[in-house]
C-alpha cells in the first residue's frame, strides 16, 4: 500500500513539472516569437511586438473597464512654503504602476522576487500615463551621477516607475485676512490629461513621515481627498482624479513673542501716565508720544512681513488698536492741558484789568508839597486833568483837601477788585485739580477695561473661526 502510494506521489510530481515546463515553454514561445519577427527587446526581460504604438494606452483585459493607474506617494517633507507668493515645495517619490499587456515576457528570467529592475531610460520606448498635476510649478529631478529613478517590470505584465522629486505647486486657496492666525487647505491633485474617467481611473496611496520634517512656520498635516475633489469636471466630460489634502495652520508663538507681547505691554506702560502730575509737561509728554512712535515703527516693521491680502489681516487689527489706546491715552492728556491753558489765560486777563483800572501811573500825576514839613513829602496820585484845574483856579490847600478823599475810594476799589479775583482765582483752581484728578482717574479705570473688553472680542473671534474651520475640515 505504501509503494503504490509513493508511486502515485511521484507520478503526480513529474506530470506537474512537465505541465510547468510546457507551460514555461509556451510563455516564452511568445517572446521568442516577438524577437524573432523583429520586435523591440528591452535588457533580455520583454519584447515589444513590431506593431507596439507607445501613443496607444493598453488594453485592458476586460474591454469594457477603464484603465487602472495605481500611484503610491511617500511624502518625505513639505520642503518649503512662500505664502508671499502661495505656493510650497513637496518633496516625494513619485511611484506610478499600470499593467501593459502588449509586452511579451522573458520568463526564463530570474523572477523570484516578482519584479526586475531595469534602467529608467528605457521608459521612453514604453506607453506613458498622461497624467499631470494641478497648478503645477516646477518638477525637479535630483541627479547624482545620473537621475535618480527606477523603472521595475513585474511577472504579470505590470510597469512600475518610480522617480525622487521635489513638485512646486500654488495653492490657491490661500486668504491671509487672519494672519498670523489662519489656516489653509491645498490640494495636490492628478489627473489624466487625455483620457476621461471611462478610460482612466486614478487611484493609489500615500504616506507622509512626518519625523522628516523640518521645522516650518506652519504645522502641516495631510489627509485623503474629500469625494468632491475625486472627479474633474470637464468642459465636455468628467476625469478621474487622485491626490490629497495639505492642510496648514500657521505657528502663533513667534507672533505672540515678538508682536502680541511687546505692543500689549507698551499699552499697559501708557497707563503710567496717569499717575504723572499733569503739571509735569516734559516726561508725560515724552513718555506717550514716544510709545506712540514705537507703536508706529512696529506696525510699519511687521506689515512688510504680512502676504499680500485684500482685508486688513488679524494682526493689523491688533496694532491699530494698540496704537489708538495709546493715542487716547496722549488725547486725555492733551485736554487736561487746554483746560490748564484756558485757566492761565482767564487768570492773566482778570490781573491785566485789574491793573489797568486801578494801578495805571499814566493817569496821574504827582504834587509833592506838604505844608508842615521841610522835606516835600509825596502825596499820593491824584487823576491829572483835574489837579491842574483846582491848582489853576482854587487855593492849593483847599485842592488838596478835595482830591485827597479820592485816593482812599480808590483804595477801596482795588481791594475788592484784588478779593473778587482771589476768590474766582481759587474757585477755577479748585475746579482745575478737581478735573485733573477726575480725568486721570477716570481714563485709568476705562482705558484698562478697553484693552480686556478688546482682547475679548479678539481672540473670542479670531479663535472661533480658527476652531470652526479645523472642524469643517475634520
């Protein structure tokens, strides 16, 4: 029984080697075949029949189906980004397989991994797929010695090429109305150029390393394409489309430390201000206007830096409003001066009439005569005109008696004049402080609650939208 099985055994064995050498044989009878009638051999591995047209896409086995371009896509780094001018480098292998069923193969090769490598020149004898890339820049190739490819042909008739690359691509979808504070979606998309989605079909995968990347002023991650960027509407019919999504969101830190920081504390030290006497012109006035000047530098400085945008962006917002709190702040000040002016000015005008009506010497004139006393002795001013008409026409001692009752009514005048302006001079005075010391009490209170109430309004807005936008996009 044992024998009889072991016969049985090898019977079965050397029946199927000899179908797998007639099958071998007959596979090769193909290639033999094409080389023999003149076809075009490619590194000993395959034959291109006579008639191959390398303009002609192959056939698929199944006539009805379209052809199935199959990409595989390891990102390395998202090499670079100029939001300035919206475009960024990729830096990838750029892997594309599609079956070609025209080539005869060499199966007397060594296929025991499956695939042969042979020389990437000789893609150009070969069909190509069409395909192109969307909004596309520049495709540079590295090159060492010579370019840096590979082109592999499997055992089942499919070509696999593969290439190193660094793809320049615009991304249109860039709005810096936000910034430093937005986020943008690019897309990389590819899509044959000729053949619509009935003869052609897009798919593949793709992996990004993102221990690879370096440090960028954005955080990058990549996802697969949303369905509605897997088809390409086309003037006359639809084509199938492959790709991903890169989606951008810029770092906030180095704004925060070299922006939001500075100029929030360069408010804040306007506040000092009013805690300065308001009589100490100089250092209020030089503290302000030059936080002021600052302020301006900074915002001129940092707005070179900002995209091209047609709003003002986020951080423009930011720096105007710091720079009208501290213009406010020289404001408050400028009106507590033009009240210290108005009450010098009404001071000075009330001292000018008050001298004026009593204290004038171009009024009078001066008789210095006294009866009893050998020195003369001055007698006090008398009004001019009518000290000469009673020296001209009475006797002196009775003029004197007359005009020197005058002179004690005119004390009396100056006296209340000189209280009257005592009185409202200490009245403004009063009022004046009153005012300063409400003013600067005031404005320090409001002013700190504007910047909190704007800080608010801030970021509760810039951040919803951020928030918003990468929920959208989940």
């Amino acid at each position: 029984m044992l024998i009889t099985i072991l016969l049985v055994t090898g019977l079965f064995c050397t029946v199927t080697s000899s179908d797998s050498r007639i099958s071998s044989y007959d596979e090769n009878a193909g290639y033999k075949n094409c080389q023999a009638n003149g076809g075009h051999v490619v590194s000993q591995v395959f034959c291109l029949p006579p008639d191959y047209r390398k303009d002609v896409p192959p056939q698929n086995k199944h006539d009805n189906q379209p052809l199935q371009v199959f990409f595989k896509l390891p990102v390395s780094e998202i090499s670079e980004i100029d939001d300035h001018k919206s475009i960024l480098t990729i830096r990838l292998s750029y892997k594309l397989r599609w079956p070609e069923h025209r080539m005869f193969i060499n199966y007397s090769c060594d296929w025991s991994k499956r695939e042969i490598n042979i020389s990437p020149e000789n893609i150009q004898v070969m069909w190509i797929p069409d395909v192109i890339i969307h909004d596309l820049v520049s495709f540079s190739k590295p090159e060492i010695l010579t370019e840096v490819a590979a082109l592999e042909i499997f055992k089942d008739k499919r070509v696999y090429y593969k290439i190193r690359s660094d793809i320049t691509i615009v991304c249109r979808a860039m709005q810096f109305g936000k910034f430093p504070l937005d986020s943008h979606k690019c897309y990389f998309l590819l899509t044959s150029f000729g053949y619509d989605i009935t003869r052609m079909v897009l798919d593949g995968k793709f992996e990004y390393m993102k221990e690879n990347q370096r440090t960028l002023s954005f955080n990058v991650k990549i996802d697969k394409l949303p369905k509605s960027k897997t088809v390409f509407v086309g003037a006359s019919s639809n084509y199938s489309v492959y790709g991903f999504e890169i989606n951008l969101s810029r770092s906030l830190g180095p704004f925060i430390l070299s922006v939001y920081l500075p100029s929030a504390m360069f408010v804040m030290i306007s506040w000092v201000s009013f805690f300065i006497p308001p009589d100490i012109v100089p250092a209020r006035i030089v503290l302000l206007v030059t936080l002021c000047l600052v302020l301006i530098n900074m915002f001129n400085s940092t707005t070179t830096r900002i995209p091209v945008s047609n709003t003002v962006t986020a951080l423009e917002v930011w720096l105007l409003a710091c720079m009208l709190l501290v213009f406010l702040s020289l404001l408050e000040y400028a009106i507590i001066l033009r009240h210290i002016v108005l009450y010098k000015r009404k001071r000075e005008k009330y001292g000018e009439k008050s001298y004026s009506n009593g204290s004038s010497a171009a009024s009078y004139t001066t008789i210095s005569y006294h009866p009893h006393s050998k020195k003369n002795s001055p007698v006090k001013l008398y009004p001019a005109p009518e000290a000469e008409h009673c020296l001209m026409h009475e006797p002196l001692t009775d003029c004197l008696q007359v005009e020197r009752k005058r002179p004690e009514r005119k004390r009396k005048w100056r006296r209340t004049n000189s209280l009257k302006l005592r009185k409202i001079s200490h009245s403004d005075e009063e009022k004046l402080t009153k005012f300063k010391n409400t003013l600067d009490r005031g404005a320090f209170v409001l002013f700190p609650l504007l910047f909190l109430l704007f800080n608010g309004v801030y970021w509760t807005l810039y951040l919803t939208v951020m928030l918003y936008e990468k929920d959208e996009a989940h």
